[in-house]
C-alpha cells in the first residue's frame, strides 16, 4: 500500500475513533473504552487531576511499545491500562507502578523522570521523554488517589501516527521489513537510531538484536541463523533446506556463510536488509572454496562445484532434488569400478584397484576403516592431506615431493612419485 494512502486511512481512523467525526467527544470509561458522552466536539483537554489526561499520554506516548499485540516488558497499556498501572507489579523486584496517593513511590513516575537505579532499565518513553508538564499530570493524578473517574472529559483517543494498532508485534512489523512492505530507515533514521520525535528501533529490540542473526530469520533447527525457515517464516524448499547441513560439522567443518554469500556483519550491511532485492538472499561464491561456481535459483542448484566435485578441479553439481549422498556421490571410493577409481589423482588405482590398499591407509587422519569421516576438518577443504597409518609403520610421505619412502604392499617406495608411479 502506497505510504500516502496508509498515512490517510490511519488519519480517517483516528479521527473516528477519537471523536472527531460526529460530535463523539469519545470520553473513556475505567475500562480504556469508549463511554460514547456526545460533546457535540472535542471537548477541550482534561484537567491534570484525571484520568482522562494520563490516558491521553498514554494513547500517545505508550502504545506503540506496551500494546496489546507487542506487551514490552511484559506491560500491555491497551487492554485495561488503569488496572494494569494502578497497584500493578513492576518487572523490577520491589517496584509498584502506581502506589495511589504517593507520586514519589510510583515507580512509573521515577521511570518517566528518570530517576530510576542502575539495572532498572531505561527512562520512559524512549527517545522522546514526557514534557514536564506531562509528568506533572501523572504526578498529580497519582498523588490525587489514582482514581478511574474522568471530570474534564477531553480527547482521549490515541493520536495519528503512521503505523496502524498492533502494529509493534514483531509477527506484523518485522515481516513487512523483511518483504519490503515498508522502510524502517525512511523514518527512524538511515542508521535506525531515530529522527527527530521517531524512537530509535534499539529502544524497544533487545540488545544486540542488529547482529543476531536469528533475530530475524532462521533459528528453528539451531543457533546458527540459517534457514530452513523463510523469510516469510515458512520452511518450503524456497530456504533451500540444506543450510543446516553445510553450516554445521558432518562430513566437513561447519562452513561459514562466506562459502556461498556476502555474509553481513549487521542488520544494515549493504546488500542486506534493505537492498533492492526485496526478500531476497544473494548468492555470492567469490570468497568459496568454489569460487568458479554457479547458482541456479530456479532449479535450485549449484554446479561447477569444488565442494561437490572429485576433488580435483570445480566440476561438481548438486540439487536440492538430490538422494542424501555418499562419498561416491562426488569421488570415488573403493566401492567404485576400476575404470572410475581411474579418474583419481595419480597411484590412486594402482593401490586401490591392484593392491587393494584402502583410503585409511594414506588418510589415517581423515578417515576410518569403516569408511567414517573422523577429521571433518580434513575434508572438502580444498587441499589433499596425507597421513600414513599406523598400520604401516615403515612407510613416511614427504609432502614437497609428493613421494614415499619404507616398504607397503610387499613393494619399496624409496623416492617414488605419487604423479609417476600409476
């Protein structure tokens, strides 16, 4: 929706419900809803003595944190908020909202001013603190009895904003960012700290929400952040359900995002959050072990893949559609036809297919008899590490000659090659 024709559908329903339409002065009962006492108008402001002026304040001031839908600290003002502040528990231990007939033991008067102790939070409202004036009519209304009763009368509707009731809840607000459905930066500041009277997104989000990556996405299956969750919280294939298996540890190390993404480093890095690409997350394999890779969004697919390949150069593919693979799925093993074991990297068949020496024999550090991977960390890394088993005692590699030494397979290795001996 056009931010011009939302600004004046949340104009017109304001004024509805103030009162501003019809001659409804819309006067609150003890309950926060409307009485319906037609004034024939507005009614002029209320005597600082009422109820009526708090909950002016609170319309305005309040809601668009301690809503019914968003309830921060645990505080909704919306529902009855006269019951909820008056003799209400604070979330601080020994704190009283309102103490009736007492301002100065009124724990939402030391907030409003200030006042409050190291660990007690911050000052409310955020950003914007109330006008002395206004305190002094929640002072005195407390100090007063902190009774229901409105004598004044007055507007007490909440004033226009731009964003529409319920709105705070994370469920509406955080989804119409994420989609694009709306710019937070366009109001609260290109570095979301706040402009002017708009409060900075850091007053109501937990700290550290701007570098919390399951803040926004992801989450349900680990602390990672990765999906399989959508942007749209729902976990269809469109998250490309393998992220959990590339960045936790199997087969391979955990991989860090930099293998297929720019990863960002907040909430604002360019190409994040608010790029041109609504809901969309970009495919970047330049910092890869695939860094000649490619991604194919519709088919959800990858191919000139180092990490799927035989591990000799960037030719390997993978779907989404994919069985779960094995390790002949992108090299071969000892399970593989001679012609294929043939493909491998130098003396590979001649021990493989001819002397049936198995993969622990000269990956010891890598992999196991079984065939289990056991140094992750030695695996789709993009370097071939050799270690010789214990079970062959006599045999040393030199790696800057790519040559053994000692007796394997009834054969001396003195100075062989790897790449000559095939």
């Amino acid at each position: 929706m056009p931010k011009t024709l939302l600004v004046a559908l949340l104009a017109l329903s304001t004024a509805c419900s103030t009162g501003k339409i019809g001659g409804d002065s819309g006067t609150v009962g003890s309950d926060g809803g409307a009485t319906g006492s037609d004034g024939g108008g507005d009614g002029g402001s209320a005597t600082a003595e009422d109820w009526c002026g708090v909950l002016s304040i609170i319309n305005s001031q309040c809601l668009s944190c301690h809503s019914a839908g968003a309830r921060l600290g645990d505080l909704d003002l919306e529902t009855d908020p006269h019951g909820t502040l008056v003799s209400g528990a604070s979330s601080y231990p020994g704190r009283t909202l309102v103490v009736p007939g007492n301002s100065a033991e009124s724990f939402l008067v030391i907030k409003l001013e200030g006042t409050q102790a190291a660990g007690e939070g911050d000052s409310m409202p955020p950003g914007s603190p109330l006008s002395s004036a206004d305190i002094d009519v929640v002072r005195t209304w407390i100090d007063n009895g902190a009774s229901d009763s409105c004598s004044g009368g007055g507007d007490t509707g909440a004033t226009g904003t731009y964003h529409p009731d319920g709105y705070a809840d994370p469920t509406v607000h955080g989804m119409e960012a994420k989609l694009h459905e709306q710019t937070c930066t366009d109001c609260h500041g290109a570095d979301l700290a706040g402009a002017g009277d708009v409060p900075s997104c850091d007053t109501c989000h937990d700290d550290g929400w701007r570098t919390n990556c399951t803040f926004c996405h992801g989450g349900i299956e680990d602390s990672t952040g990765a999906p399989p969750e959508d942007i749209d919280d729902g976990t269809s294939d469109a998250a490309f359900g393998a992220h959990p298996r590339h960045v936790q540890t199997n087969t391979h190390a955990a991989f860090d995002c930099t293998q297929c993404h720019v990863k960002p480093t907040d909430v604002l890095s360019s190409g994040h959050l608010f790029d041109s690409t609504a809901a969309q997350a970009e495919v970047d394999f330049s910092s890869s072990l695939s860094s000649r890779a490619s991604w194919s969004s519709g088919a959800m697919s990858c191919s000139n893949l180092y990490c799927h390949g035989n591990g000799r150069a960037d030719n390997g593919s993978v779907s989404i559609s994919d069985a779960p693979l094995s390790c002949h799925s992108c090299h071969p093993d000892a399970s593989s036809s001679s012609s294929t074991i043939s493909s491998m990297s130098g003396a590979h068949r001649k021990h493989v297919v001819s002397e049936g020496v198995r993969c622990e024999a000269c990956h010891a550090d890598t992999i196991d008899a079984s065939n289990t991977v056991i140094g992750p960390a030695l695996h789709v890394n993009g370097t071939p590490d050799v270690a010789i088993s214990s079970d062959y005692p006599s045999i040393s590699y030199r790696s800057s000659s790519n040559s053994c030494t000692g007796n394997c397979h009834g054969e001396g290795h003195e100075n062989e090659n790897w790449y000559d001996d095939r």
